[in-house]
C-alpha cells in the first residue's frame, strides 16, 4: 500500500501529531491489508459523499477507507554522512512514497528548539538539505558509470546522463529533484533513479492553541506558505496538540469541540485528504443493502484492477462492472431511476475507473 511518511526535527509535534492519527484509529479489523507495525498510522479518510450514499441507500454498515502514515524516526541532521541512525532515517524515507514534513510554527519557551530558536524555513532546510545531499550523492556516483558508455554514444546512457548533469545542476544549488522540469521521456529516467527529492511533499505547519482558530496571523505560517509555493507543494496547518485532544471524540462531541473553535474542518482530517491526494489516490464507492463501503485506488487503473482491491477472484474472474458516477446516483436518488436515466454503464476491461464511481462489479468464480 501506499504511504506518506511523517518527517521534522525534534520537538516540531511529529509524535503528537502521530499520536493524534493513531488515537483517531481506524478500525483495523475492516483493514486487513493494511501494515501491522508500531510505526504505521492507519486513518480512515473523510469523505462526505460516503455519507450521503448511505443516507440513500441505508444500508446495515458504512465503511469508510483508509491509508497509512508512517513515523519516521531517526536524526536528521548528518544523516547523509550516513552515520548509524542518520543512515536509517533516509532508508525510511527511501520507502515511503510521499513525505508530510512537519514544521514548528509555535513559540514555547518551555520547549527547547534543537537550533535554539523557532525558524522553520531554516528547519525545512536541514532536512532538504540532507535528502538533497544523498541524492547529490547517488547521481554523482551513477554519472561516473553512465558517462564512459555515454562516451561510446549508446543512446540510452547519453539520454540518461543528461538527465543526470541536470539533477547535479539543481542538487548544487541546494534544489531537490521535484523542482525540475522534465520532459515525459526524461522523467521516465528520473523515476527509474528512485530519489529522495523526488517523491511529492506537503507541509504541516503546527502552530499554537491560539493561532489555529486563525491561521493568518502567524507569521511563520506566512513564510512556510511562501516557501511551499515556489516548490508548488501545499500546505496545511495544524494544531497538533488539539488533534490529539479531538482524536478521542466520536461523531457529535468531535463537531462540537470543532464549533467551538469555529473551524470548519479539523487540521488532521485535512492533512489526510491533502496526503491522499499527494499519492495521486482517488476514491470508488460500492453500494449495497448490505455495506456501503469506499475503495481507495491508485489513479489511472482499470477496472478489473479496481475489482482486485475488493478481493483477488474479483479481478480474476472479471467480466464487466455496472458503473454509475456518484452525481448522477445522487441526481437520480435511487439506482433504478439512474438505470430508467440510462445513467448506469455497462464498462469493460480497458475502463479506467474514475474518482467517485459507484460500482457493481460482475465476475465468474
Ligand atoms: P517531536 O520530537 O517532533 O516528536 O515532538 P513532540 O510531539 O514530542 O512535541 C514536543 C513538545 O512540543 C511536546 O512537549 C509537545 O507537547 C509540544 N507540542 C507539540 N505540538 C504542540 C502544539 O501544537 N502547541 C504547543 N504549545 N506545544 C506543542
């Protein structure tokens, strides 16, 4: 499954915000696919549609899905120098496929800052700069092997190397891969080197009680948005400390405290549907009596793959999926006057499933 892995220096609130996401706990027994591990976060994603499905169709149980955060410990300063615990902080990252950098937007005397003050665009630096640094470091070692065949005017190597000079150009003025321009062919070279600075970032500005019912005015949050822009990442802020005061409430008693604060949405459930987002994730519906459940698929997949997601025989045994978009259900308030609309398809193999597809999936066991 696909992951975001939480990163910052110490005391930013990455294990209060971690706490917060495993607090809000799925339950897991729905998630059977998901990873078992101390380090991994399971969080259902929210997402209103699922609510006015099951409104329509009242069925016995909803079923929200879900994703998976990783913690990623491990010091960050050095770590590119590939000393002992610094080295398992990059191989971490190496496995994950979307980096939440969380940043101290918050003044606390009582909290010590481990560069002395608060500054998180000199935070957000250390850790870029570490990642930029172990990139710098396999593309260099990768243009010594490519540039004696690209010598030989092997096609390949040639196109790979250009690839690479480029890379060395933007790591040596401390840019990380992600902030370069690629051609569809080149860009099919960069994936191949899996980098660091390569895989999709947002930030999670923390700030304090104080500022999260109004953001605007914290001036570290101005700076990280500006900051963000130029790399075209986005940016949510939180309040890691009230995450985790919400991550117990349930249902009525969490909308009240969120009232209260005169927020609309909590900083967490935004940053899940921000990280969903960020690991091109989009979301298909099943809707019976029984369960009206949401599926998490990677986009661009076909339908017999999105069938596989619900159970292996699914994809299979496959043999078409009745498909409705979630508007025209909802449009239509029932499946029989979207299917009296002509509203439902009938989809075949080559399909390629669409965020908010409500699916009847027909298949030979
Ligand atoms: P980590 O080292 O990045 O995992 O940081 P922690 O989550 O352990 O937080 C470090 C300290 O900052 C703890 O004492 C937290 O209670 C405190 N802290 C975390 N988030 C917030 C916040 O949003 N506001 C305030 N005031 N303190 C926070």
């Amino acid at each position: 499954a696909l992951t975001t892995g939480i990163v910052g220096l110490p005391n930013v609130g990455k294990s209060t915000l971690f706490n917060a996401i495993t607090q809000a706990g799925a339950e897991s027994a729905n998630y059977p696919f998901c990873t078992i591990d101390p380090n991994v976060g399971i969080v259902e994603v929210p997402d209103h549609r699922l609510n006015v499905l099951t409104e329509l169709v009242e069925p016995k149980k909803t079923i929200p899905t879900a994703f998976e955060f990783t913690d990623i410990a491990g010091i960050v300063e050095g770590a590119s120098k590939g000393e002992g615990l610094g080295n398992k902080f990059l191989s971490h990252i190496r496995q994950v496929d979307a980096i939440s950098h969380v940043v101290r937007c918050f003044a606390d005397d009582n909290i010590t800052h481990v560069n002395g003050s608060v500054d998180p665009i000199r935070d957000i630096q250390v850790i870029n700069l570490e990642l930029i640094l172990a990139d710098f470091e396999s593309v260099d070692k990768r243009i010594a092997r490519v540039s004696k065949l690209a010598r030989t005017k092997d096609k390949e190597a040639v196109a790979e190397l250009a690839v690479l000079e480029k890379l060395r150009d933007a790591f040596e003025e401390e840019k990380p891969a992600r902030s370069v321009e690629f051609t569809e062919d080149e860009e099919k070279i960069v994936k191949g080197l899996h980098l660091l600075t390569s895989k999709p970032v947002l930030y999670a500005a923390n700030v304090s009680e104080e500022d999260i019912m109004d953001p605007e005015q914290n001036d570290y949050v101005a700076k990280v948005k500006a900051f963000a822009a130029e790399e075209n990442s986005e940016v949510i802020v939180v309040c890691a400390k009230i995450e985790e005061e919400i991550a117990e409430l349930e249902g009525d008693e969490k909308q009240e405290f969120l009232d209260d604060l005169g927020i609309a949405e909590s900083g967490l459930d935004q940053l899940i549907r921000a990280a969903y987002q960020l690991l091109g994730l989009q979301t298909y519906f099943t809707a019976g009596v029984q369960e009206v459940r949401a599926w998490t698929f990677k986009k661009g997949i076909k339908a017999p793959q999105a069938a596989g997601i619900i159970h292996t025989d699914f994809e299979r045994g496959f043999i078409r999926a009745e498909i409705v978009s979630y508007e025209d259900l909802v449009d239509a308030k029932s499946m029989a006057v979207a299917k009296e609309r002509g509203k439902v398809r009938l989809e075949g193999k080559e399909y390629i499933v669409q965020d908010g597809d409500v699916i009847h999936f027909r298949f030979n066991v």
